[in-house]
C-alpha cells in the first residue's frame, strides 16, 4: 500500500509506502525513484513508517505502479521494469493527461508480455500529474457523508 496526502495549496505531497515498488516522479524529461520503504502493511504489529515530502512544480508527474506492472515478464522472462517504464514515461509530450499515462503504461507492458497471455500478477497504477486546471481543484468540492 501507499499512503499519500496533498496539499493543493502548497503542492507539497507527503507520501509512505508499505511494501510496494519506489514512486516515480517524472520532472523535466527526468524520471527519479522517490526513495520511500516500508514492509507490508499489516505484517508487524505496531510497525511505523516513515514518509518522505515534495513540493511540486508544475508538470510533475508522480507513478505509483504496483509490482505487477515491473515484474510484468515477456517470452524471455525478462522483467519489464524500471528502464521500460521511465522510457514509456520520457516518450510521452509534457502535457499528456494522467488517463493517458496510464493507457501508454497498461499499453507498453501488454505489448512486452505478449497480448496473448494474461498477466500473472495485478497491474495497478496511480498517475498524479500536477496542473494549474482550476478544474483539478478538488478542494472546493463539497463534503458528503
């Protein structure tokens, strides 16, 4: 599991992980591993994590893929991992919309497995792309309960 909270205002995003795959954060056409570790949730009782804080910028893109999607194995049982990914992710135009990002990673991995095969694992994925749309201002919705 991760576990993220942002702060819209601020753009800072605090993030902690239980057991999954490194975030990633594409900047500039850079793509960096955010460095955040934690066992799986629910192995140990009492287990605290530690988070990690960015402040983001316009045009960021923060991925959270699930183990499904790197260990994803193609006829050669290699694995499709980092590399691949942050290559799907520096392929794509500036302002591509998160839907799309993942449409290009869910594309990219069934493309390297071979469409044929279903997958062995999950394939989860969370894309946040930072953008100045008043419209992605989810703040001022209101409450329900």
């Amino acid at each position: 599991m991760h576990f993220g909270v942002l702060d819209q205002r601020t753009r800072r995003l605090t993030l902690a992980n239980a057991g999954n795959p490194y975030p990633l954060m594409l900047r500039k056409a850079r793509v960096d591993e955010i460095t955040v570790s934690g066992i799986p949730l629910g192995l140990i009782e009492g287990t605290q994590y530690d988070s990690v804080s960015l402040d983001l910028q316009r045009g960021d893109v923060i991925v959270l893929a699930s183990d499904g999607i790197l260990e994803c194995r193609n006829e050669e049982q290699e694995a499709f991992g980092r590399r691949r990914l942050a290559k799907v992710l520096t392929s794509l135009p500036q302002e591509t919309l998160a839907e799309n990002i993942c449409s290009a990673i869910l594309g990219a991995t069934n493309e390297f497995s071979g469409h044929a095969s279903a997958p062995d694992d999950d394939r989860a994925l969370l894309v946040l792309r930072v953008s100045d749309d008043p419209r992605a201002d989810f703040s001022t919705l209101p409450l329900f309960y």
